[in-house]
C-alpha cells in the first residue's frame, strides 16, 4: 500500500466509527430494542466502517479505469472526390474528330506563311464551328455590337459581366461593349461507348 493512501484510510475510517457510533446513539435513544439483536448491532457499527473502507480502496482502480477509457476518435473529414474531366474530354475529342482541332492547336505554325495558315484556318473553323454548336447552346450574355453603348444596371452579375477600363461610382453604369461574353444553356455531348475517354484520337496506322 502506498505511503499516499494511508491518510486517505485513516480519514475514512475515523468516519465510519463517527457514523457507527451516531447509528448506535439514535438506535439506543429510539429504538433502544435494536441493540438487543447482536446481528443489528453487528449491522450498525460495521456497515458504516465497511462502505467507506470500500469506497477509498476501490477508488484508485475506479479512477485509472476511467483515465484509460479510450478517446472518442474524431471522425476524418471526407476526401473530395476528383472533378470529373469526361465532359471536357469528349468535347475535345468531337472538335478533334470534325475539325482536327488538337491537330491545328498543336502543329507548329512557323514554318508556313500567313496564306498556308489562314486558308488551313478557314476549313477547321467550319467543322469546329458545326461540331461546338451539335455539342453546346450558346447564347450572348448582352446583345449588342462591338462599341456600340449598352447599360450595365444596378444588382448586376460580376460574375457574368465584367467591368473594365476607369470604374469608379455605383451602378447603374453605361459604356462601350468590348465583348459580349457567352453563356451555355443547354450541352449534348456524344457518349463514347467503350472508348477510354483520355483517347482524344486514336491513332491511324494504314497496311499496305
């Protein structure tokens, strides 16, 4: 037994004979018939000692047990999933196949004149302009010409229309449309059934 436990023992048991001897004093002032039966005298002088004995003995292991109960684990926050790429990837792969896009997009261009380039340009802008409006709606998110003077009212969207050149004040803005940006409202992409969707092309290869 450790030297820290000894007053602990002797605090209890000075309390449990001062709570058997008061069981005696009020058993004998009103029940004085109690303390005829050696089992009920037995009862009251012992019960006390024992329960408080108990309780500073039993203690340490109560303590350590729940000093040793396991830590609730804190539950991982869930890993975002990767964005899907498949739709990028077969719109790419329908501008390749009608118009040859990554083939012009990633030919190296300086070795041909300006006429070589310009008529090659005019035949991929055809199919790539057919393929894109098959693929993907789109509609000018303001309507107007190049300069022309449009109006920008109050509660825009920054995300929709951005404002260049001197900004200063507060909406309702007016000013010269530079471009009259784009907005998707409807997409139809072909599905590639059993195509591996990062093959933007297969390769060709020809026998003789």
């Amino acid at each position: 037994m450790s030297n820290s436990r000894i007053p602990a023992l002797f605090l209890a048991l000075v309390l449990g004979v001062v709570v058997a001897g008061g069981n005696v004093f009020l058993a004998q002032r009103f029940a004085p018939e109690l303390l005829a039966s050696p089992m009920i005298l037995a009862w009251l002088v012992g019960a006390p000692i024992a329960l408080v004995l108990a309780s500073v003995v039993h203690r340490p292991a109560i303590v350590s047990a729940a000093v040793a109960a396991p830590e609730p684990v804190a539950r991982a926050a869930p890993v975002p999933s990767a964005p899907d790429d498949t739709p990028a990837l077969r719109l790419l792969a329908a501008l390749q196949a009608d118009g040859r896009l990554v083939d012009f997009l990633l030919e190296n261009v300086e070795g041909y004149s300006d006429e070589q380039i310009g008529a090659a340009a005019r035949g991929i802008h055809e199919a790539t302009r057919k393929a894109l409006r098959e693929c993907i709606v789109l509609e000018p998110i303001i309507n107007g010409r190049e300069d022309e003077e449009v109006a920008v009212s109050e509660g825009f969207d920054n995300g929709a229309v951005r404002l260049v050149g001197n900004v200063h004040g507060d909406p309702p803005f007016r000013g010269a449309l530079k471009h009259g940006g784009w907005r998707a409202t409807a997409v139809t992409l072909p599905v590639r059934r059993g195509q591996d969707e990062r093959v933007i092309a297969p390769a060709e290869v020809e026998i003789a």
